[in-house]
C-alpha cells in the first residue's frame, strides 16, 4: 500500500545514529593494530555502542568474516547483534571495496527504530575497514526500499554522529484504558525529544510500553509484541503500520478502547485530523466489532468524561 515506507519527511538516513561517542569514519586508525570496535546496539537507550574488538585472522578478508560470524552469535542481555534472530542474512559479498549484504524478506518486518539502528550498525562495521568503501543491502535480490526511495551505496558518513538523542522534552498527550471505568483516560506524559523520533512516532512507541511507573488507574491496551512498521501523516492523514500480533485481540480491553487510544493520541497532535490503521501494509476492515476501513477520527464518546478533551 505504502511500497515498504519507514519514515516520513526523508528522515530515513539521517534519523538513523544517536551514536554517542562514535568518531567519524571509525576508520583506520587502529585497523593495523588489529584492534577494531565491533558496533552492537544497546536495547535500552535505542542507540549504537562502540566496544573494542581484537582481530584474530591473518588477513582483512578473514577478519572481517570473522566479525560477521562473532556479531551473529552475539548474545548479551543488554545489547544485541544488528544481524537479530528472525532476520535471516542469505549471503554477503566484496567485490572492488563494496559490500553487498542479502537479507531475507523478514527484513521488512523490522519496526523503524530497529531497522534504523541495524542498518547503521552494520555500515558501522564493514566501513571501519580501509579496504571497504561502501555498503549496499538487499532484500531478496532487489535493493532496499525506504520511505519509497530505493538506497543506494552507504558509508559511515552517511549517518549522523554524535546525534543527541536528548534535545529537550515534549509533552505528549495520550490515552489509556482505565483500570475502573472501562473508557479512555487522557494522560499528560513528557518524553524526550530527539531528531531520531517524529512526534507520531513517539506516541505509538509510548502506548506500546503502556503505562508508566506509577500509573496505577490506566492499563495497557496494544497487544503484546506489537511493533510499529510504519508511520507516515500525509494532508492530515496519519497512515499506522502495524506488525500482525496486533490482531491478537485481549480478552481484557475492549477493541473499541484500542483503537481509539491510538486514533485519539494521534489527533491530539494539530497537524492530525484522522488516522488510517494497516497490519503488515494491508488494510483491516473491522478490529473486533469496530469498523476501520474509513478515516478514524477522535471519539469523544470513548473518554472518560468529558472533562478529558
């Protein structure tokens, strides 16, 4: 519906890299030493980390399968590989200092922020390499696809370094199922503002951690294992892709509170006025008993009372 869009507003590289303390090309310098970084992601922060790694081969060519193979089988509680399970790498290839990496379809399964962080991750790693010059990835046999525009060759300069994540705050207006009266509750929640997160981005993202420490009178209402695919507000329209375990209904939220505690968090922002909800890039016609093939716009009739608006 949307080709395999990720991002609005041409963020899709230069969202990607709250990187910290990364230096530019992290090349070079310590290649001959045989003590390169391997670059793996920090689950908690939503960011890249830098860690030392020793080489161990006898050759560029062997040290860099090597380091493949050692990301592969990375396994940490808090950090993980950007090759993840459930992604399956077919194959990758050098030839005149490009690399070529192959992904299976599952690739376009991957929420934006993954997607943005593996794909940075990966760069990060082959281009620390004197002898590597540039990455191109592949889904199947065809070249990746994002936000409709087909990427080309990337380096290490082609993502932000030393992004800050934490620019200010936001405040978000959003809402919960309460835990008593069975409607929508509205919640005032601050969140960090960054150039890697878009406003809709931030809000489906908070909805599907669900409430907060200490918000004892809302409770969670997104399905467990959701992940957003996609986001994208066009003339007012805010397009939302969601994975398909959003479809496994809960026995204890109402769809009806489900749907509209995105639809009404999503028109709280001005430039909003209806939403379009999709599942794996196709559309849905009912979720439960509510009918979604039109525009969804703010039911008032889902709040609390009417003090919420």
């Amino acid at each position: 519906m949307f080709g395999k869009r990720i991002l609005k507003l041409g963020l899709a590289l230069l969202l990607l890299l709250m990187l910290g303390s990364l230096v530019c090309c992290g090349k070079k310098s310590s290649e001959k030493t045989g003590k390169i970084s391997m670059y793996i992601i920090d689950k908690n922060n939503f960011s890249i980390e830098q860690t030392p790694y020793k080489t161990r081969g006898s050759s560029f060519l062997e040290n860099l399968k090597n380091l493949v193979a050692d990301l592969q089988a990375y396994k940490d509680e808090s950090f993980s590989s950007p090759f993840p399970e459930g992604i399956t790498l077919r194959n990758w290839e050098l030839n005149s200092g490009l690399v070529s990496i192959y992904f299976d379809e599952n690739y376009y399964n991957l929420s934006v922020y993954d997607e943005a962080l593996i794909r940075a991750a990966i760069v990060k790693n082959f281009c620390q390499f004197s002898e590597v010059n540039g990455v191109s990835f592949f889904v199947g046999e065809q070249s990746l696809v994002i936000d409709g525009k087909t990427m080309g060759t990337m380096n290490s300069d082609s993502f932000l370094d030393k992004l800050s994540f934490t620019e200010g705050t936001i405040e978000l207006m959003m809402y919960f199922p309460g835990t008593e009266s069975g409607k929508l509750k509205k919640i005032k929640r601050e969140a960090a503002l960054g150039s890697f997160y878009t406003d809709e981005q931030l809000i489906i993202e908070n909805l599907i951690k669900g409430p907060a420490d200490g918000e004892k009178d809302i409770t969670s209402c997104i399905p467990k294992g959701t992940k957003l695919l996609n986001i994208v507000t066009k003339d007012r329209v805010c397009y939302v892709n969601l994975s398909s375990e959003f479809l496994n209904l809960s026995e204890d939220v109402d769809p009806e509170l489900t749907v509209y505690s995105i639809v009404n968090s999503l028109t709280e922002l001005p430039e909003i006025s209806s939403v379009v909800l999709n599942v794996n890039w196709e559309s849905i016609e009912y979720y439960g008993d509510v009918y979604c093939i039109d525009n969804l716009t703010f039911n008032y009739d889902a709040l609390e009372n009417s003090d919420e608006l």
